[in-house]
C-alpha cells in the first residue's frame, strides 16, 4: 500500500478541503452518524485550521484526514461546542491550556472504508502531532471515542479525567461515549509508546520523509510532507 501524508493549513487548499468534506461526509453517514454531518464549509475559511490529509498513491484520492483547530480566545474549539452545555469545566480547560503556551484541538479523524483496517486512522495521528511543531501551541487536545481512544494514548495522550465520569459523555449521540484526553508535551511525549515515540519524533525532525511503516501486520509505504507553511 502507499500513501502520501500531507499538511496544509485550510484556506490555503480549497479543493483539498472539499475532497476532505465529502470523503468524510460518507464515512459518518454510512456509521448513521447524520447528526455530527454538517453542510458547512465554514471551516474551510478559518485561518485556524489546519488539516492533515492521506491520499492514495495509485489514483491521489483523500482516503483520510484529520483536523488541527488553533485555539483563539471567544472562538469555541469543536468540543467546547459539543461538550461545554454538559459540563462547564470544558471551557476553563481549554483556557488555561490557551493562556499557557497555546492549545490546538486534534478533531474530524477518519478514514475510508476502502482503508479500514489498515491502521491509517493511528498513523494520522502520529502524523498530526508531529506537525504541530509548526503551531504556536505547547498542548494537544481531543474528543475521542471509546473505538479511537487507545491509538490516541499510545501516542500519549492522556485522560483528563476530573472532566468527566468514568463512562465519558454521549457524543455524538447516546449509541457512543467520549472522552477528552489531552497532551500536554508533544516535543517529549513522556508517556507515549517508546516506538510511536521514536516516529513522531523523526516525523518532527524530519517532516519531509519517506517511510515504511509497519500497520497491523502491513507494510504500508508513505511519502510525508508535513511542512505546514502560512
């Protein structure tokens, strides 16, 4: 399998934006998740998003993505949106992180179904904390389901768990529970696995690479670029 893994920041990729809208448009509705599916592009324009694509290496389809959104002060990030009417607590994390050394929120992780299982979703990931160098932020954040979460702490990410109960909160609908866990060092991630360590560091050294990465029992090859250049 090969994949190129690309960083960009949002209003500087129209098309891209749009590929990555519509691919994960059809992911969330085929899971029956209509009500996550937004008919917005407002997100397109917000010079706070940053966006990591994987595009096939045969035909350059967007076959998954994620999303960096830039913390601003009076600008909800996207779980503050969805969490913050259950539990205030949300909203004070998320300034605090904000006022000391800046904060982005990890969101919209995907992949298609022509790539399921194949372990892009753990690799994008990597690949967004990785970019994040190039953000003025010192901490990771992100809403993540139960089928998500342990990608997310293998690359140390951490439950905050005075914000919630042991069962997370029903999001997006009651059929599934989320959790906020957060990383509070990307540039030593102390509590990642050391070999997710080892490649998020060279990812962060050395964005512009070419690897074989080993997924699930796969040899999967990727070219990456994960300059993000305003």
């Amino acid at each position: 399998m090969n994949f190129r893994f690309r960083a960009f920041r949002a209003i500087n990729e129209l098309d891209t934006c749009l590929k990555f809208k519509y691919e994960e448009h059809n992911v969330l509705e085929d899971y029956g998740i209509t009500n996550a599916v937004s008919t917005s592009n407002a997100w397109m324009h917000n010079p706070d998003i940053y966006c990591v694509v994987a595009e096939s290496g045969e035909d350059g389809r967007v076959v998954g993505g994620l999303r960096l959104h830039l913390s601003r002060a009076g600008v909800p990030l996207p779980l503050e949106t969805a969490i913050g009417r259950m539990d205030e607590k949300v909203f004070h994390m998320v300034e605090n992180y904000r006022t000391n050394g800046g904060v982005a929120e990890i969101s919209a992780l995907w992949n298609a179904k022509a790539v399921a299982g194949s372990g892009i979703s753990k690799l994008l990931v990597q690949a967004g904390i990785a970019s994040s160098k190039f953000l003025p932020v010192k901490a990771l954040i992100s809403l993540c389901a139960e089928y998500t979460q342990k990608m997310f702490e293998e690359a140390g990410f951490t439950e905050i768990k005075y914000l919630q109960n042991e069962n997370g909160y029903p999001y997006p609908n009651a059929t599934y529970r989320a959790k906020i866990l957060a990383l509070p060092d990307p540039e030593k991630l102390q509590h990642a696995k050391p070999n997710i360590k080892d490649r998020i560091m060279s990812l962060s050294t050395n964005p512009v690479q070419t690897y074989v990465e080993e997924s699930k029992g796969r040899k999967i090859n990727i070219e990456y670029n994960l300059v993000i250049i305003d």
